[in-house]
C-alpha cells in the first residue's frame, strides 16, 4: 500500500471515529459511575451526579442519597415515607425529577394535607423478584416506611 493511500485511510479513520464521538456524546446516554453504599450493601450511582437519559424522551436525572434518583435536594425526606418499587416506570428514566412517580405523589400528598412523602427505587429493567430482594437491604436507610408499593410489569 503506498503512502498517500495509506494517509487517506488513517485520516478516514480518525475523521470516524470523531463523528461517531460527537454523535455519542448527543444521542447517547451519560455514563453512570458507581460507588459502594455500605449503609444499604450495594453498588448505587454516584450522588451528587447528574445523568441524561433517552430512552422515550429525553430527561435529566440528579442521584441523591443511596442512589436513588430524583430525590428533591438529594436528601431523603424526612417522616414516614410511601417507597415504590419497579422497573423504569418508577425510575422515571424518560422524564424529568419532577415529573416522577414519587415527587408526583409528595406533591399530591401535601395538597391533600397527608403527611407522607414518595421515594422511588426504581431501576430499568427490575421485575417484581429483584425489588423484593432489594427491599430488606433498604429498610432502615429508608426509615420510617408507611408503605412499599411494588410495581410490577407482567412479562409474557
């Protein structure tokens, strides 16, 4: 192969892999990195990190304490707390903190004067099986829970 050929060929594969770069960082989802939460046992993103996500639309996300996503302030709320647990659709992954399941119901709940505030540990791809076993290992980090509602998607 002569020189020049070989010039082309290398500048098409740098001019490649920059476009396929640029096109990630826009399209694709953000990396999430991990740490080891002792307090509940297990790997759970980063807090204080913020993620996007398209998977339906695109959103935002902020991780908060042990992981979980869109927690207001990042900081669980105080008093007893209703926790759902599910897949994406508690996740939230294709909307904005605001708009999730969660802050959905805490707003609801202080309009209607309840005391109760909605955590979600929710994460894409969970069924029924992994919240429960994931739900001991959050008990008392979650403390004190009115009420776990477990969201499950049937898979046929």
């Amino acid at each position: 192969m002569n020189a020049p050929l070989l010039r082309h060929w290398i500048t098409g594969l740098a001019l490649s892999l920059l476009l396929a770069w640029a096109a990630g960082a826009i399209f694709l989802d953000t990396v999430q990195p991990v740490i080891f939460d002792s307090a509940i046992g297990l790997y759970v993103p980063l807090p204080g990190t913020t993620s996007r996500a398209r998977s339906e639309s695109w959103s935002s996300s902020h991780v908060g304490e042990h992981g979980i996503r869109g927690l207001p302030g990042g900081t669980l709320p105080r008093g007893p707390k209703v926790v759902f647990w599910g897949d994406s659709f508690v996740d939230g992954t294709q909307v904005n903190d605001p708009e999730r399941m969660a802050q959905q119901f805490s707003q609801i709940s202080t309009q209607a004067g309840l005391h109760l505030s909605g955590v979600g540990v929710g994460h894409g791809g969970d069924t029924l099986i992994d919240a429960l076993v994931k739900a001991p290992a959050y008990t008392q980090a979650l403390a004190p829970v009115a009420m776990n509602v477990f969201r499950a998607e049937p898979y046929c």
